[in-house]
C-alpha cells in the first residue's frame, strides 16, 4: 500500500509527499530488521506535559 502512496506522489509531483512516504518506509523497515535480529526496540518518546490553561503568577511579597 504504501508502494502506491509513493507512486502516485511522485507521478502527482508531490515531491514532500513522496518524501515523508519513503522516509517512513525506511523507518520501518528498519524496525523490521532490528525486531528480525533481535535488537530490542527503542522506548517511546515521553507524553508531553498537559499544556497549563490558567496559569496565575504568585506576587513574592
């Protein structure tokens, strides 16, 4: 499927697109192949922190 996406971006001239495309088909594949010899598998990126909505400064004095 993703063959196709790559494809019909370059053929459309999305040239970003076909870029992202194949640079995700290269990350996993490169995960197939580290998950295919054994390497463990990197640990995900942390959640970032919950945005603040209200935020209230607190006078020093």
């Amino acid at each position: 499927m993703q063959m196709r996406d790559i494809a019909r971006a370059v053929k459309s001239g999305g040239k970003a697109i076909a870029l992202n495309e194949v640079s995700d088909l290269a990350l996993r594949l490169d995960l197939l192949a580290d998950a295919i010899a054994g390497v463990p598998a990197p640990a995900p990126a942390p959640a970032p922190a919950p945005a603040v909505a209200h935020a209230r400064v607190l006078d020093p004095a």
